[in-house]
C-alpha cells in the first residue's frame, strides 16, 4: 500500500538535484575552483596554483607559461570544457528543482486542492533554493566551490537535505488536520474497504509516478551527459599534466564516472 508519506516520498525521489551522485559521478576536488568572466583559477588554501586566463592563457606564479601549439590546444580544451560544464551543472540542478516543485504540487494538490498551505509553502521553499542555485552558478557574477568537497554537495549547501525535509515536515504539521480530513475523504469515496481505499492510493501514486516519468529520465539523460563530459574535463587534465612540466605534480580534479573506454 503507498501510504501518504510514501506517496510524497515517491513524487519527490527524483526531485533532489544530486543528479550527479545518483548517477554514480563523483566529482572532488583537491582545489578551490573558481570562475568569473572565463577566468579560471585553482588555488589552494595557502596559495594559486594555477590560473586560465579568459583567452585561454596559462598562468603560474603570476607569470605567463609559454606554450607549444599543442600544449596551448590541451589547456583551450579543458578550458572549454570547464566553461561549457557550468551551463550544464546548472541545468542539471535547477531541473532536479524544478521537478520536486511539480511532484509537490501534484501530490498536495492531488490531496488537498488547489492552493492548499502545502503545497504554497513547499513550492516557495524551493523557489527559494533554486534561485539560490542559479546565482551560485552564475559564471558572470562568480563561481567559488572550496576544496575537498563533493561537488554535488558544495553546490547545493550542507544544509540543503536538513532544511528541505524540516520544510516538509513543518508543512505537513500545519496541515495534519486537512492531510487527514483528505485521507478520510478517500476512505468515504471506497466506501470503508480497506482493499478499495489501497488500490486508490496504489493508482494515485501510479499516476503521479508517470506524470513524472519523462521529465525524470529527461534529467537523467542531461545528468550521464554532464557526467561524461566532466570525465573528459579530468582527462584533459591528465593530458596537461603530461604535456606541461609545470602542472606535472598538480592533480585538481578526480572524477569517478563513466570513462570513455568503458562505453
């Protein structure tokens, strides 16, 4: 039997925008990454390791590296790539959001009615977080993500799981009384069977699920395609270390995902 908190649960479960994590990418760093303006910096907490200039020249200790061709081709490429990621990540994120409000709505609603406190205050909340992900994620004003940190969990705040479900929990307090009143609705409409109020719940959640079902597998889709391009960014990074004396012993980024040999 779906019970109303596993109904809630099931419409949410692919709303947290940890896409990454789920599909088994992790992405850590060794490095404070930032980037403002195509500018990209690593730097550690006692100082730059090394920077990327908006033209996509190389800089260590302040002084610009000479570059081979093919050197200056390998430090263009991941610098691209780091560049065309942040739209991605972003993409990702507010997407993953932007489902949970759907799930939150069509669950609260679906109960409750159009306009219920639920809902409202659900959506507001995550309105709030997803506003709060488009500007950490914004290249033009400023991208900081510190070092030793699952990506995922930088950019979303340590405090984003806790306050979600304190939201929630908050939410469904104010509004126990209406959340039974619906249940005893439902019970009412099946005429006190048990099997009959189940198998109500069973379709409502089902329905829910495959409202839900594309733009989940969309997300997934984008979330093993930002994946694979964020272990191309970590090849590349080997390839420079390989190619430019001056990053040999400079390892920034470790992605655990999918690599290309193993498709």
């Amino acid at each position: 039997m779906k019970t109303l908190p596993t109904i809630v649960a099931l419409a949410l479960a692919s709303a947290a925008p940890l896409a990454l994590a789920d599909n088994n990418c992790d992405v850590n760093l060794d490095a404070n990454f930032s980037l403002k303006n195509n500018h990209i910096v690593f730097s550690n907490d006692h100082h730059e390791l090394y920077q990327i200039s908006d033209d996509n020249e190389l800089i260590i200790d302040s002084k610009v590296v000479d570059l081979s061709s093919s050197q200056r081709a390998t430090v263009d490429a991941f610098a691209t790539g780091i560049r065309d990621s942040v739209p991605q990540v972003r993409t990702v994120a507010i997407e993953g959001v932007n489902i949970a409000i759907e799930g939150v709505n069509l669950a609260f609603n679906g109960l409750l009615g159009e306009g219920n406190d639920v809902s409202e205050e659900l959506t507001y909340e995550l309105t709030e977080i997803r506003e709060q992900l488009a500007r950490k994620l914004d290249s033009e004003t400023g991208i900081y993500i510190g070092s030793n940190e699952e990506v995922a969990e930088d950019i979303l705040g340590e405090d984003f799981e806790q306050r979600f479900e304190q939201v929630l929990e908050s939410a469904i307090e104010k509004s126990m009384g209406s959340l039974l009143m619906a249940v005893g609705r439902e019970m009412m409409f099946s005429g006190g069977d048990m099997e009959a109020f189940e198998t109500r719940m069973e379709d409502f959640g089902q329905n829910i699920e495959s409202q839900m079902e594309a733009r989940a597998e969309t997300l997934e889709q984008a979330a093993d395609e930002l994946c694979q391009a964020l272990v191309t960014i970590d090849e590349l990074e080997d390839d420079m270390q390989d190619a430019i004396p001056q990053l040999k012993d400079i390892d920034v980024l470790h992605i655990h995902g999918h690599r290309h040999n193993d498709i």
